[in-house]
C-alpha cells in the first residue's frame, strides 16, 4: 500500500508573498519534465481544489471547481486519484473505462456521504464540483472532464515565416449550457421538459439553477428522492425532476504526444473567464518556467481589475468573501513536454533519476493555511 499525505506542502515549496490569498510553487519537476502550480481564492472558504500526482510510470493533473460549498472538491482531492491508481494497477494501465469507473466510485463514494449527513446538514446534497483530470502514461495524455474547467495545450506552430511560434488547441469540452452545442445536448436528452435550460439572470442554467450539465455532487439534480424529501424542501426550493438532469461521467480526450508538443495549462474556469486560450499560452510561451502558473493568475486578476477600472493592488486588498464580487477562485497548473521533445528512443540524464513517487497538493485554505490544526487526511493509492 502506497501511502501519500494529502497535507498541502506550502511549508517547503509554497508562497503567500504579497497577496495573502494567493499560492503558488515556482517550479518542481516530474518524470517528463517540470510543473508549476497557483490558486488564489476569492470565496469565503477555498472552493477549487489542485494537486498534481507523480510517479515514473504515471502523472496525474487535477484541478476540482467546487460550487455550493467545498466540500465536494476537497472530497475529490483525496478519493479520485486514489481510485484512478488502483483501478489502473488492476487493469494493467490507464484507458478510458479506467478513468469513468474512477469518476463513478468517487460519485458513489461522495452519495454515500451526502446520505450519512442527511439528517444534519441536508445541504450537503447540493453541493458538487467540476472536475478535469490529466493523465500522462507512456507518452500518451488523457483529459477527462466534467464541469467547465479547461485543459488547453500549447505547441508549436507549423506553416510559414509569418506563422505563430506557438499555438492553443484546446484539448476539453466545456459542460456549461452557455456553450449552444452543450444547451441542445442537454434538451435532446429531456424532450419532454420544455424548461430543462432556462435563461435566468442573464445566463443559461439548467432548471434555472446551475450552468454546469456535468459534475461530481449535486445530487439534488441527479435523485429526485432528495428533493421530495420534506428534509430538503424545508432547506431550499424543490426542483420537480423526473430524472437526473446532470451526470458525473466524464468527455475524455485521448492523444498521443509529440515532438511539438510543449506545455499544458490545466485550469478552473476562473482563470478562463479572464484570459482567452491563445492569451495563457502565449504568456506560458513568452515568459520564464519559474512562477509561470503564478504569472497566469496574476494576468487573470490584472484582467479583472482593469474590468473594474482598477488595479491589481487595489483587489488584494479586498477580503475573502467580497472579493467573489471581482473574480472566482482560480486554480492554475502547467506542465511541460520536455522529455517528449527528445529524440525517439533516447532520454536525458535530467529524467533517468526521477524515480520518486509525490503527490503536490494546493492548500485546503490558502488564507488560514492552517493545516497544523487540521486533521491529516491521507490519500490512499491501492498497491
């Protein structure tokens, strides 16, 4: 059994320097390269959960958008990877099936909490959360998502003089009703339900309440004994459901990496709701490695507060909590190509050692960061 703490690491590898809501690691390195990850929170409690997974055979990118309270990303953080490990050793490697079983126990296991603290906090059924997954195995990437968190690729351009040195081809499907195609997906699978998706509040939502159509949670939208039960109508408005109006199972994207692959940026739709595709990567592209997730989130607020007539300075001064007025918790990982750029066949030096097994985590808070307080909750990777 194979035993990684889910603690964050902010203590050896994270810094709070200037704004005190925002973490960051400058740069650390996996099987294929280096990393590099910042969160800022905006909410009362941190709502994105990020960790990154490595090993010598696998890595595992995860950045989980909680809505509704926290505790469906948290719940995430430290069940998907586990299952996803496990399942992978039992079937001799990473495929598809894999990574859907590994959404579906993680779903199953969060119904199973959502049930045992029903009669305390009947809330917990609507609470849920976005999740995008990156797998890299034998030089083949995975993307699973669910929800509207964004994995986008950035590699090199092809073509003449005057091409671009760098292009974005977005490698996930954003489940957000705003998106027309996703809209008509979600009213095919309910013919009968003329007000499946509702414009509301300058927005389209499913039953006028969420614009996700996929997540992890959200049960009260997936079992229609939740919102029948006298429990949760006295909590909250009913929401009349046939059947299950959101899935937790995944679109994933499988491809082979190439030589002119050279970095990824996995990020929560905070990020995405102030930098176009081609903008993160040409900031990745055109700037230095360490810190390069951290320079994506402060380009993201500098957007945000030049949205507002502001600047940046002024918005860390803004509290938790307020500060969801003028951005979303925002969650950033980028991980570079390098080993896959090498020439087929051979490996760097730099690679041939990175035989160690480590699991970064985001902290749970990143105002507090009070995990000496906190119970340790330790991530399981079956053997």
């Amino acid at each position: 059994m194979l035993r990684l703490c889910a603690r964050p690491l902010e203590r050896c590898f994270g810094s709070r320097r200037n704004d005190v809501l925002l973490w960051h690691t400058d740069l650390k390195q996996y099987a294929s390269g280096d990393f590099s990850i910042a969160v800022v929170q905006a909410n009362s409690s941190l709502e994105d959960q990020t960790q990154v997974f490595t090993s010598p055979s696998a890595t595992y990118i995860g950045v989980y958008d909680g809505h509704g309270g926290p505790e469906a990303s948290r719940f995430i953080n430290t069940h998907l990877f586990g299952h996803l490990h496990k399942l992978a050793s039992e079937q001799g490697g990473l495929s598809t099936d894999v990574i859907k079983k590994a959404f579906g126990n993680t779903e199953e296991e969060f119904l199973r909490i959502v049930k045992r603290s029903w009669p305390a906090r009947p809330q917990m059924a609507s609470v849920g959360s976005c999740c995008l997954v990156g797998a890299i195995s034998d030089d083949v990437l995975y993307v699973a998502n669910a929800g509207d968190s964004r994995a986008v690729l950035g590699k090199k351009g092809s073509g003449g003089r005057r091409s671009n040195p760098v292009v974005a081809e977005r490698l996930s499907i954003d489940h957000n009703v705003g998106v027309e195609a996703v809209r008509k997906e979600v009213e095919a699978l309910h013919p009968d339900d003329s007000h499946i998706v509702v414009y509301v509040r300058g927005v389209w939502r499913i039953k006028g309440i969420i614009q996700v159509s996929r997540s992890i949670g959200d049960m009260y939208l997936k079992k229609p004994e939740f919102n029948r039960d006298p429990l949760f109508q006295h909590f909250g408005s009913p929401v009349p459901l046939k059947r299950a109006v959101m899935t937790a199972e995944p679109s994933i994207e499988i491809r082979k990496i190439k030589p002119q692959d050279l970095f990824l940026i996995f990020a929560s739709d905070g990020l995405w709701e102030q930098l176009t595709d081609e903008a993160a990567v040409d900031i990745v592209f055109k700037n230095p490695r360490r810190g390069i997730a951290k320079r994506l989130v402060s380009a993201a607020l500098q957007e945000a507060a030049r949205k507002r007539e502001m600047r940046y300075e002024d918005i860390k001064r803004i509290e938790k909590g307020t500060r969801r007025h003028f951005h979303d918790d925002i969650s950033v990982v980028v991980i570079y190509l390098d080993q896959h750029q090498q020439q087929h066949g051979s490996r760097s030096d730099r690679f041939r050692g990175h035989n160690t097994v480590d699991c970064t985590n985001a902290p749970v808070d990143i105002f507090s960061l009070n995990a000496e307080e906190e119970e340790e909750v330790p991530l399981h990777l079956g053997s």
